[in-house]
C-alpha cells in the first residue's frame, strides 16, 4: 500500500511544471472529488487482470466528457479502518479527543468510502484518433518509441508523466496515460492545501 496512508483530453489539459494534467484531475484527487466535477457521468469499475485488492480501475464517460477516462485509483479505506479499529481496540487510555477523531473517522470511512480512492494515474481513451503530429507539436518530440511486449507501438514523454499508444500505422494516438511527475505531485497537494508527504521530497 503506498504511503498515503499514513500521511483525463488533449482538448482539456493543464499543464503544471513539465507535466501533463487530463482534464484537470490531479495525483490523490478522490472519487468523491471527481464525481462532483462530473455529476452526470457513468463510472464502471473494470476489473483487469493486474488490479490488486486495495485498487480500483474505473471507466468514466457521459456527460461532460469529450472522451473516455479511464482512472485507476489506491483505495485506502479498507486498510486505513482496519488500523483504527485495531488502535481503538488497543488504546484503552487513549484521551477524549483521541477516541472521538477516531470515531469520526471511522464514521466517513463507513458513510463516505469515495474520500478515501485516490488517483494513482489518469488514462484518456480518445473516440476520434489524435494525430501523433499533433502530439509532437503540442508536448515536442517523445523520449522513446518502441513496440511492447503485445507489439503496440508506444511514445514516451518522460519529463511530462506521459506515454501515448498509437495505431498499427504509427500515424494516430488512440490513448494516452499521465503517470504524474514529481512536481505534479507536489502541485497537486498545495492545490488542496495539503503537506507535501516526506517521502515524496525524497524521490
């Protein structure tokens, strides 16, 4: 589990540093955060062969959208209330105070479970293909491109978080991945009002 616990439309981008953010949702936004931003959409989750038990893979589209997103998330509820319980078990002569934070959060990890999936990584599936020139003159020349292990032709932006999978012909981007950078993730908790977690300044 990271540690959090313990502390997206190239039509619609921002850019933040050298980094690339899809349709304005940041590393460690919520589900709940973003289901405001669009109250209209559908949210699937899907469940590929890689998601792990604490993680959370989930297609949004509909209104509001331009395009699919295709968001996987950290879901540090179910850890995060098996540690308070334990603590409220263990802390007999825990203060007044201490007892009722617990309680209060043990409340919102029960009542409000979308408080606690945080983006880990934004996908944006484009309906209409995206020419790689576009690409190139929008973000510069990639990094790398090269063929995976499925033989899909990939382009890498590694000073912006950003890898893009192209069309058999190498001509068109039909979806494109934002990993977040480092100083996209120091933006995203300062545009929240949050500490900058320690081991992020140690990466």
């Amino acid at each position: 589990m990271r540690n959090a616990i313990f502390a997206v439309m190239v039509a619609a981008t921002s850019i933040c540093s050298h980094a690339e953010v899809f349709s304005d949702i940041w590393y460690n936004d919520t589900l709940a955060s973003i289901k405001k931003q669009f109250p209209k959409a559908a949210y699937k989750d899907l469940a590929p062969a890689w998601l792990q038990a604490d993680e959370r893979f989930i297609e949004i589209q509909g209104s509001g959208l331009a395009h699919r997103l295709l968001i996987h998330f950290s879901d540090i509820g179910p850890p995060l209330k098996k540690i308070v319980i334990e603590k409220q078990q263990q802390n007999q002569s825990s203060t007044q105070q201490t007892i009722d934070w617990q309680a209060d959060l043990l409340q919102r990890l029960t009542n409000t479970p979308d408080e606690f999936i945080l983006v880990e990584w934004v996908r944006i599936a484009y309906i209409e293909k995206v020419p790689i020139s576009r690409f190139k003159a929008r973000y510069g020349e990639p990094a790398s491109c090269k063929f995976d292990e499925s033989f899909e032709q990939v382009c890498t932006w590694p000073k912006r978080g950003m890898t893009a999978s192209l069309s058999e012909d190498g001509k068109f981007v039909y979806q494109a991945d934002t990993q977040f950078t480092k100083e996209e993730k120091i933006e995203s908790y300062r545009r929240r009002n949050e500490a900058t977690p320690a081991w992020l300044n140690l990466e």
